[in-house]
C-alpha cells in the first residue's frame, strides 16, 4: 500500500475514516494543518477523522546533530515531504486553473459569435430601411415640400440623428470589407503582370508636343476651369467650372456632348465612374451629385446627397467602381454606396480644425489619400477608417494628390510645390519646388508625371534614387498665369490642360489630325 500523497510505502500509515485512503502521517497531518481538507477528494477533514495502523516497530538511528549523516538524512527527508506536498497542491491548483481557463474562452468566443452575428443582422435591417425610404411614395400634405425629388434630390423624410445633430451612417458592412478585399487583391496580383502598353508615347514624342487647341467650354461672365476627368475608353473629357456647371467634351469631334447643370456654386471635382455613363461632381455649394446619361445623351441627376456641412472639395471612385469617397472643407470624408446613393460611413479625425481639400483612391483600393488645408497629407486604411499615417512638410494648403500606378508612389501638390512620398518606408524622397502648384497627376501607366502651376511640366517617373528627368515644360497661354488642372490622354498620346481663362487646352503632336479639331466648334452656348 502507498501514500496516497507522496505514492511512497509509509512509515506511519493512517486512513481516512471518510474517503478510506491511506497516507503517510506526517505529511496528512502537516496538510490538514495548512488546508483542513483532503488533498484528494477536497472534503473536510480533521486529525480526527485519520486513524493509524498499526505495523510492525522500524528503528530508526538516534541523530546526534543536523551535521551527522542521519541528522542530514532527515533534513533530506523533510524537505522532500514539503516538497511533495507543495507539488501535489501545485498540480491540483493547475488542474483548475485550466478548466477555469477553457470555460473562459468558450464563453468569450460565443460572446464574439453572437456580436458579429447582432452587428451583421444590425447593417442589413439599416440598409433595407435605407432602401425602403427611398422608395416609399410622399405624403400628398408633403408633396410639395418634396417637390425637388424631380431634380435628384433625396426625399425630406425624417433621418435618424447622433447626438451631434448628424445623420448616423450604417458602417461599412463585413460583406463590402470582403468585396474591397478580393478587389485589392486581385489589383495587386495583376499588377505583379503589368506589362507598359506598346502604343504608350514615348520621351521623343512628349518633347515635340505643342498647343492643338483650345476650346471655351464655360460662360464668360464666370470663366475658369476648376476640375477634369477624362474617361480614355471613350476619349471624352469632363470639365467642372467656376459657372457651376460640369461639361462633358468629346475631344475627336470636338463637340460638347452634355452640360450638367444644378449645383449653385463652382464645380470643384468631377470624376468618371470607370467606363459607365456615370458621373460624379463636388461642388461648393456642399452637395454631390451623381449624374446618369438615360441613352439619349442629356445626363440627368440621380442622387444629390447633402452629407457635408460646408464646401466638397473632392470625389473620388474606388477601384470596383461600386463606392466612392467625398472630402470636404466640414472636416470629414463620406464613402458612398454608388448604387443607393446611401453614406456607409462619414468619417472625421481625432483632431480638430482639420479641412479636407484633396482626395484619392490607392491603386488597389485599401488605402485612402486626403489632403489637408493645414498642409498635412493622411494616409486612411479604408476598412477600419483609421487614420494611419500623416506626411508634414508642405507649406499652405494640399491642392490635389496623386497615386502612381505601381502603388509605390504619392505627389502631393501645395503652395510650395510638388512633393514625392516612398509609401513603404512612409517618407518624402524627392521635391519639385515651384509656387502654387494646383494640380499634379501621374499618367495611367505611372510612366509620366504632370503638374499645373504657373506653367505645366511633364516629368519621366523613376524610382527612389534615380533622377526624375523634365521632360517638357507646356507654356500657360490663359494668360492668367494660372493652370488648374492637368491630365493625360490614353497612353499619353495628348495631355489635357484646364485654366482659369474658362478654356480647355489640348497638347499633343503637331499634325494629329485626332486632336486638332476646329476650336469654333466647341463654342460656349
């Protein structure tokens, strides 16, 4: 028979008279005197309750002194019973202490299950109501109060409010993250395989680029060009003006197709929605509008969605083509359901009198760029909107950024020029100085780099160290001394100049008969 304690023969055995095992005595009596229960079965249990057994008499030698070999042989002997006693209590404290633990994190990871379940249950209800007011009829008491539905408008039906006096948003919900997700991957593996087109201009062609022609797209009463997009599939260049209209120019025939008119303020922000008929403006006036073409040619307003609280500086489309984002001088950027027209999320910074003037989509779609006019550039991880990192440097306000195809590369421009920015190792690695550069634009196979400013320059993009060579430098001829936006044409063969002077300028070979159109045909009605 052993211990049941130390699982050694006993010298003086004695029983439990309540479980029935059998211990060495000295260690169930020094035991019940720290715990006063049974060290197998947890029972109470007192020296009382332990019977010995009666053996046959072992004599052990008389120890003299703890320097003697028994004395030393007993010290031995009672350390190891403190040491199996602290053992076993060890190992049954352990023994609990896991399934403790494992119970924990059941019940932590049913929480988790049930939160994400209540949180996607709670988007798709918000998202369905949002459908659902947008399709319920007004009252006929409101009719007229909803009048401006005819024009676009969102109808006036009563919107839940945040403590602030804002309208909450829904988020961004699991199942847009993974649509955004599989897009950035799929960008980014293709990316791996990008090849530069065989018809992309070359550095002899840019340098013998001239004016072809100009044409006054805007009212005269109101001139100046403040924004432009060009959609390539079609060779058609959108303008957005002082005069508050947008207008849609098809550079072959040099024709305006449309003027988009509704916004009461400038147009500061036009953009393309990839190769549909789809257009979106930023105004001053604090709206976005979200144009469609019916098929007849005469856009008409979709949505104007009134999200910002003061002037929308920038739109911007995401690489699906089914979201997008507006940055306004309120201090937020909204991103948008395309589709619905709904605002997922309107999102602020931590900081205060922070005013957004610029904004853009990373190549792959996962990151967001905003400018500032505090001269600070963010850096947005669009699934969980937070701001991660901020480039310092500029002077005066950030008037426009730019991705580089390769999603490498920022430019920012501002008040003192362009900047370049390496988005891996988070730093500014190269300058081109030049003051009140208003736009810079890296063409769509990231091989050119244009900036507007008092004169329009074309730079050969290279890498972190190598030299960023001019190319060609285009003269401003508005005779404002101010160019305020730049584009390039599909594969470089042209570039798109807009000024203040209300005139659309078009640089390219001499003797491209694509280009050079008559510039009477274009005339302001």
């Amino acid at each position: 028979m052993n211990c049941a304690i130390s699982g050694e023969v006993p010298v003086e055995p004695v029983v439990s008279t309540k479980s029935g095992l059998l211990f060495e005595r000295r260690l169930i009596e020094r035991h019940i005197s720290d715990y006063g229960k049974c060290p197998v079965t947890g029972e109470p249990l007192t020296i009382d309750d332990i019977v010995p057994i009666k053996t046959g008499e072992i004599i052990k030698p008389k120890t003299l002194h703890t320097a003697s070999i028994p004395g030393l042989l007993g010290t031995f002997q009672n350390e190891w019973d403190g040491l199996m006693l602290s053992n076993f209590a060890l190992e049954q404290q352990l023994h609990t202490a896991r399934q403790e633990l494992s119970h924990a994190l059941y019940q932590h990871d049913s929480a988790c299950r049930v939160i994400a379940r209540l949180k996607k249950e709670r988007d798709e209800a918000r998202q369905l109501l949002a459908e659902v007011e947008r399709h319920i009829p007004a009252a006929p008491e409101a009719v007229t109060a909803n009048a401006a539905l005819s024009n676009g408008k969102r109808a006036a039906v009563d919107e839940e409010l945040g403590p602030d006096a804002k309208k909450l948003c829904p988020g961004i919900s699991a199942e847009t993250i993974t649509e955004l997700t599989d897009c950035n991957a799929a960008l980014s593996q293709k990316r791996k395989k990008r090849q530069i087109s065989q018809t992309l201009a070359s550095i002899d062609t840019l340098e013998r680029f001239t004016q072809l022609s100009s044409h006054p797209l805007h009212k005269t009463n109101k001139p100046g060009i403040c924004s432009m997009d060009i959609l390539h599939s079609k060779d058609v260049i959108a303008t957005g003006g002082v005069d508050a209209t947008a207008v849609l120019f098809d550079r072959p025939s040099g024709q305006i197709l449309s003027t988009l008119t509704g916004h009461s303020k400038k147009v500061t922000s036009v953009k393309f929605v990839g190769d549909s008929d789809l257009v979106l403006t930023a105004s001053a006036d604090k709206t976005v509008r979200i144009w469609r073409n019916p098929g007849d040619g005469n856009y008409a307003c979709g949505y104007t969605l009134n999200d910002h609280s003061a002037e929308v500086r920038a739109v911007t489309v995401h690489p699906t083509n089914k979201y997008f984002v507006s940055a306004s001088l309120d201090g937020t950027w909204c991103f948008y359901d395309l589709s619905s027209g709904s605002c997922l999320a309107q999102v602020s910074d931590d900081s205060k009198n922070v005013d957004y003037t610029a904004a853009a989509f990373h190549p792959d779609g996962l990151i967001l760029g905003t400018g500032t006019s505090q001269s600070v550039v963010k850096i947005w991880d669009v699934k969980s909107q937070a701001n991660v990192a901020k480039f310092d440097g500029h002077t005066g306000e950030v008037t426009a950024i730019s991705f580089s195809e390769n999603g490498y590369f920022l430019a920012t421009a501002a008040e003192d020029g362009v900047r370049l920015w390496d988005l891996r190792k988070l730093r500014n690695f190269k300058s081109f100085l030049s003051a009140d550069a208003n736009s810079v634009e890296f063409d769509p196979s990231g091989s050119y780099l244009g900036i507007a400013a008092s004169d329009i320059k074309v730079y050969q993009t290279a890498s972190v160290k190598a030299e960023w060579n001019l190319i060609k430098t285009l003269p401003d001829l508005s005779g404002t001394g101010k160019a305020t936006c730049v584009k390039f044409g599909s594969d470089a063969q042209y570039v798109a100049v807009g000024s203040m002077d209300r005139n659309l300028r078009i640089f390219g070979l001499p003797g491209d008969e694509k280009a050079n159109v008559d510039d009477d045909s274009a005339q302001d009605s």
